[in-house]
C-alpha cells in the first residue's frame, strides 16, 4: 500500500512576515512619499541657490565658477550664472508650496541633466537620487498638500487628486 502525503502548502514564517510587512508599506500614501520628496529635493536645490548669491545679487565667485569649473557649452558663463541661481531659487520655492509642481520638477530635473552630463559626470548617484524626487513629482504629482491639488478641487478636477496622483 501506497501511502502520498500532500505537500504543505502553507506559508512559512518569513513568507507571512514578508507579505505582512509589503501589505503596511503598500498604506504609505503617496501624498506623504510627494510631500516628503518636495521638501527634500527644494532644500537640495535651495541651498545650492544660496551658495551663488551674495545679498540679492549673484556673487562673483559663482559667475567665476561657470567660468573655470563648470564651464557650460553654449552659454555664456555670467548667463548661467544668473540663470542657475534664479533656477535654484523659483523652483524650489514653488515646489515647498506645491504651485506648478511637475513643472518645476522637470525643470529642476533638466537642470540635473545638464550637470550629470556637463558639470559632474562622476556623480551619477547623487543625481539620480536627486532624479528619482523629481520623477516621483512630475509623474505622480505634488500630493494633496499643495496648491496644485488645491486650484485642481477648486475647478471640479477632484479626481486628479483623489488618490494623492493624478489618474492615469
């Protein structure tokens, strides 16, 4: 007599803990992961904004650094100077209040491209940490938490923001 037993087909401990622990995750909402990116990446951009200006006007040294270290293609070194600074201020300005959010995302996601590729090669990890806040804003959006969501339930675009993104 032949004698089959059936596998056990239950989870093990590890394989609950790990779905248990997926399941709190999947209840972060994306208006706090938006939030948090927003305020991040602005503080990130902000500071750097800081460093170029010297009262209300961009300081010499930055205009001395566009033109010896960083050294743009087709751009005149005081024009990107002025233009950066101006950048890492209106960007992240608009991001911390969540006004034209994706746009100033992609611009500051533009601005990161131009550096990679032109300024700091070598500091991919930096910037691709840098990327993925702003992808989380221009793809997703800023959240309930901003005036974006705000203007969207003022013009009967509630569904935009029902779930923290913009639908797809």
């Amino acid at each position: 007599m032949k004698i089959t037993t059936t596998p056990d087909l239950s989870p093990t401990l590890p394989h609950r803990l790990l779905e248990q622990a997926t399941r709190t995750l999947n209840h972060i909402p994306n208006d706090l992961i938006a939030l948090i990116a927003r305020f991040s990446i602005a503080a990130v951009f902000w500071r750097s904004g800081q460093t170029k200006l010297e009262g209300w006007s961009v300081s010499d040294s930055a205009v001395y650094l566009f033109e010896t270290e960083y050294r743009l293609p087709l751009i005149d070194p005081w024009l990107a100077a002025h233009l950066a600074a101006f950048a890492e201020h209106i960007f992240p300005f608009l991001l911390v209040i969540g006004l034209a959010s994706r746009l100033s995302a992609l611009a500051l996601l533009a601005m990161t491209m131009v550096i990679e590729i032109f300024v700091y090669p070598d500091a991919w990890p930096t910037h691709g940490t840098w990327a993925v806040c702003l992808l989380i804003i221009a793809a997703r959006g800023p959240g309930l938490l901003s005036i974006d969501a705000l203007i969207a339930r003022k013009s009967g675009s509630r569904h935009m923001y029902q779930t923290g993104h913009m639908a797809r």
